[in-house]
C-alpha cells in the first residue's frame, strides 16, 4: 500500500477542487434526506409512505434519464452542474419552508419530485465531467476517490442530522445548514477547468437520445454490472425502513437512525480508502459477482437482527461490499464509452441507480405493509443472492472479466 498511489490524483488542482465541493454538497444532500425521511415516519407511522418517498425520487428521473443524458453530451457538462447544484439549493430551502409551516405530505412529496428532476441533470453532468477533470492515468483513482468521498459525506451527514434532531434542533434549521452546504459545490463549480473534448452534435431525436442504450448492449461487460446492480440492489436495499428499524425494532431515536444510515457508508469508505491505495483490479468480474452476493447474506442478517451492534456490524459489511461494484460500475461506464456518448451513457447508469435504490425503496416499503419489515428485508436479501447467480449465467462475460480499463475481457482459459 502506497501513499502517493493512494493521494496522486489528490495533487490535480481540478480534482482538489471538484472533490472539496462534492464532500460538502454529499453531507447536505445526505442530511435533507435523513431529515425527509425522519420527518415522514414520525407524521404517519406508515411504512408505504416511505417507500412512496423513493418513488417520488425515482420517477422524474426514469422519466428525464434519455433527455438529461443528451444534455450532457451536446452542452457544456460544468454549466448543468453548477446549474443543478443551484436548483438543489432551492430545493432544500423550499423543504426548510414546508417544515417550519408544518405542510402535509403531499408538498413533500413534490419536492420530492423536484429534487427528482434536478437529479436526473446533475448526476450524468457531473459522472462525464470527471474523465475531463483528470488526467487519463489517474481516471480510476479519481473514481475511487469520488467514491470514498461520497461514502465519507453519506457517513457525516446522517450522524450530523441525526444529532442534531436529537439535541432538539429543529428539522427546518437542520435544512437550512444542508442547503449551505450544497451551495459549496454550485461555487466552486465555476473554477474547474475541464479538458476539452469532443461533444456531440446534432438534433435531439429518439435515436440519437437511445445511443447510449445501444452503446451498453453493445459492451456486455457494462449490462452485466448495471443488470446486477438493478436486481441486486432493488431486492437487498434496506434504507427505506431504517427509520422503522430505529424506531421499533431497534427502540431508538433519530440519534441511532444517523448511525444506522451511515454504517454502510462507513464501510463503503473504508473500502474505497483500501482499494485507492493498491494497484487496479486483477480479477474485477469474479470480485464483482462474490461482493454482491456478499451484500445480500449481510443483508439477510441485518433484517434477523434485533441487536443494535449486529446490526450496525451487518450495515458497514454491506457498504464496504456494496463499494465494490459502484466502483467497477462507474470505471467499466466511463473507460468503455467514447466521451460523445458519456453523457447519455451515464444517464442510463443513473436510471438503473434510480430503479435500484427508489423503487427498491419502494418495493421494501410495500413488501413491509403487506407483511412485516424483518420480511421485506430477508426476503431482499436473499433475492440478491439468487441475481447474482442469474447473471454469472445469463453473462459469462463477466466471469472472465479481468481488468477494467483493457478494451476487452481477456478470453476465456482452459
């Protein structure tokens, strides 16, 4: 383990800046979540409005994926940045309104819907901009990077929120200091300088919008990692209920709930800390597909759980698992696609992170009305472990798959 392998891409003026605000927009981003969902559970007590929580997320971004992708690709990528990281402003000042007025449900759940929409620009602007930002030797350091960060933040941001809910600060002042937060990032935005490259030119038509669609069919070894994270995570995610867990299986507050959300953060840092350190992936396939089924068993575990360590001991495993194949997913995305269709090819990676985590949180929430919480999360679990062996069949690409920035997989031996 090297320390100048580890920071190297540390020492890019781009990248320092770019991380420094990503950190500070991540730990708002994280704590107006936990706030929402905290919120929500202590007005109804109803699991199902949880999990409608994550479809209000999910479904604007479904919806603009293709659009937001070929905006990416055709404009200036650092200007929708800075122009989301502004609307995501907006939309946690406009949730620190609703909270100190006291709105119904419905206005947060179109806010919801707004930030939905604002997400669905921001994350493929910001995923194609990052190859721009560093030099191509540093690329997959940078996405460890960008992962260890966002996992630090997604670790502050629960624990800061939840203390401070438990301390009595009120959920709109805990808002209000998330919105200052993602201001950081809309700041510095603007001191980037980003290498340029080529863009895509041409009409918005339906062809053009589904290129990026194409281009992953095309490169199996990008469908399997995306058809793995989309089962997988869909089945096995458990944040949604984390508040019901807290609450009362767990017989705690809004203190044990940040510590909850962070633990698999946690363990994801610690990971990316690990894997930014060592040289690149030798066997990345076979590690994908053993750290997702991985994530499922720790997953199963946590749901049988009612002791507060073992769960959170199960929550960092997940996270640190879980790391793995964000990190593959997110090095094979941009190594493997030509910078005039990253954009609309990280639009479709976030439309399966977008059905992976919100309609998983959907689907936990139902599960849970329907059954029971402990139910909906074994169950989860043990889905992502039968996907996992469905795609090392259907995908036998991805049991060879070596190397993440090689063009191909190397063939197969014996």
């Amino acid at each position: 383990m090297s320390f100048s392998h580890l920071t190297r891409v540390l020492r890019e003026r781009n990248y320092a800046i770019f991380a420094a605000g990503f950190l500070c927009s991540g730990m708002g981003l994280q704590m107006l979540t936990t706030v929402v969902l905290w919120d929500l559970w202590l007005e109804t007590h109803d699991a199902l409005v949880l999990g409608f929580a994550g479809l209000a997320r999910a479904v604007p971004v479904i919806a603009l994926a293709l659009v937001a992708g070929h905006a990416a690709d055709r404009h200036s990528r650092q200007r929708i940045l800075a122009i989301t990281q502004f609307g995501f402003v907006g939309i946690a000042l406009a949730f620190a309104l609703a909270s100190y007025l006291a709105a119904p449900v419905w206005i947060w759940y179109v806010l919801l819907m707004a930030s939905g929409c604002v997400r669905s620009f921001n994350g493929p602007s910001r995923n194609s901009l990052l190859p721009l930002l560093v030099k191509p030797d540093n690329f997959e350091n940078a996405v460890t990077w960008n992962s260890g960060i966002f996992q630090a933040s997604a670790v502050c941001g629960p624990i800061i929120a939840g203390l401070l809910l438990g301390f009595g600060v009120p959920s709109w002042a805990v808002l209000l200091v998330s919105a200052g937060l993602i201001l950081v990032l809309a700041l510095l935005v603007g001191r980037l300088r980003p290498r340029e490259e080529s863009r895509a030119t041409g009409a918005m038509t339906l062809k053009s919008m589904l290129a990026g669609m194409g281009h992953i069919w095309k490169e199996r070894t990008i469908l399997a990692t995306l058809t793995l994270d989309l089962f997988g995570v869909l089945l096995g995610g458990a944040t949604a209920l984390l508040p019901i867990f807290a609450d009362e299986i767990l017989g705690g507050g809004p203190e044990l709930l940040g510590w909850l959300k962070a633990a698999p953060y946690l363990g994801a840092f610690v990971m990316a800390v690990w894997l930014a350190a060592r040289p690149r992936m030798r066997r990345a396939g076979p590690t994908l597909l053993l750290c997702v089924a991985a994530f499922g068993v720790a997953i199963v575990a946590f749901g049988l759980s009612s002791w507060i360590w073992l769960s959170l001991v199960m929550l960092f495993i997940s996270g640190a698992v879980d790391n793995v194949s964000v990190i593959i997913r997110h090095t094979l995305v941009q190594a493997r696609t030509p910078n005039h269709l990253r954009g609309r090819v990280s639009a479709v990676n976030s439309l399966f992170i977008e059905c992976s985590n919100e309609l998983g949180a959907f689907e936990s929430g139902l599960v849970a009305r329907l059954f029971t919480p402990v139910i909906s999360v074994v169950s989860g679990g043990l889905g992502t472990i039968a996907v996992v062996g469905a795609v090392a069949w259907c995908f036998p690409e991805i049991r060879r798959l070596r190397h993440l920035i090689s063009e191909e997989p190397e063939p197969p031996t014996g």
